[in-house]
C-alpha cells in the first residue's frame, strides 16, 4: 500500500501540474509574462474529460500512454483535477488528483494548479476553439506544453496553427513527444 501512495505522489507531478519551485530554479523563460491566455473563458465549458494529444515530456509522465485529464468544479469553487495515464513500463494505471485555481479573473485562463501541498504550477490555456474541444496549454516555461482534446486526435490544420503558436513562442518542438491514445 505505502509502495502505491508513493506512486501517486510521484504521478501527481505530472499532466498539467509541476512543483513550481523546480521551475522557479530551472531559469527557463516564464509565459505568464509573454504570451495572452484565452479571454471569455467559460470554465463550466472547459469541465470534463479532456485527452493529452501531445506534451514535452518529462520524468512524472515518461512511459504514460493513454493520458487524460478531467476537471470537476469542486465546493470551495476551485477546479479539482484528475490526470491519469497508463505506465506501459510498470503495466498499470496511475493518477493523481489536484486543484486548480484561477489567478485572477474566471473570464482569463490563467490558472495555477496544484498536485502537492501548497506549491502551484502556471497552468495557462493561450489557444482554444470556440466549441471547447481543442486547446493548447503552457506552463510556467518552455519545459512544459500540453495539446489537449476532447477526441484522441485533432485535425491537421489545429496541428499546425497549435505548433505554430507554440514555436512563435520559444518552444523546442523536437520534444514533443505524441501521446498514444489506445
């Protein structure tokens, strides 16, 4: 049992949340400050299961296939977040719950979320489609990016404006690793 807590620790980095004290040492260029997040943002459109298309990836998701990430309006008002992926390495499942919160005004997608204690990560959604069934998340750096969908693929042109944007914004996307989405 301790062997499975410690997993889901570990998992709890991964997805959309980071320990932002790693990042805050990492030197990397922060986002808050460069690129506009979605305005009019809708959070009860943005609730519900959503498919990592694609992430950099990183040591709390390496091996994951089959990644998603569900939002759920939690009491207190904040947004509870559940990632989960499959380990085709260790061959089991592994999630992790967390919270998001938005930084300032709900209409602004710029939230920050949590997976551990009191350390929050940036989660900024910087391009959406007006039906809620693509975006395109950036985190506190260039070290992190995410595409997410409603289905497990997206269309060849959202591919490339999302790619686009992203290398307009510093992104190294020889990274990118494709989410396998079984």
């Amino acid at each position: 049992m301790k062997n499975k807590s410690l997993k889901k620790v570990m998992f709890a980095f991964a997805g959309v949340g980071v320990i932002a004290g790693l990042l805050a040492c990492s030197g990397k260029k922060a986002m808050s400050n460069n690129v506009q997040v979605v305005q009019n943002f809708d959070a009860d459109k943005y609730l519900g299961t959503w498919y990592e298309v694609a992430r950099f990836d990183f040591k709390f998701e390496k091996d994951l296939k089959n990644v998603t990430a569900n939002y759920s309006k939690r009491e207190d008002g904040k947004i509870k977040v559940l990632n989960k992926g499959f380990n085709t390495v260790k061959n089991e499942w592994e999630e992790a719950t967390g919270k998001a919160k938005f930084v300032g005004s709900e209409n602004e997608a710029a939230l920050k979320v949590s997976f551990f204690g009191p350390f929050y990560s940036e989660y900024n959604v910087v391009q959406l489609d007006p039906e809620y069934k693509t975006a395109l998340i950036f985190g506190e750096s260039t070290d992190y990016i995410w595409i997410l969908s409603r289905s497990k693929t997206i269309s060849e042109d959202t591919k490339k404006k999302y790619l686009d944007f992203a290398t307009k914004h510093g992104y190294d996307l020889f990274k990118l690793v494709w989410t396998i989405q079984d």
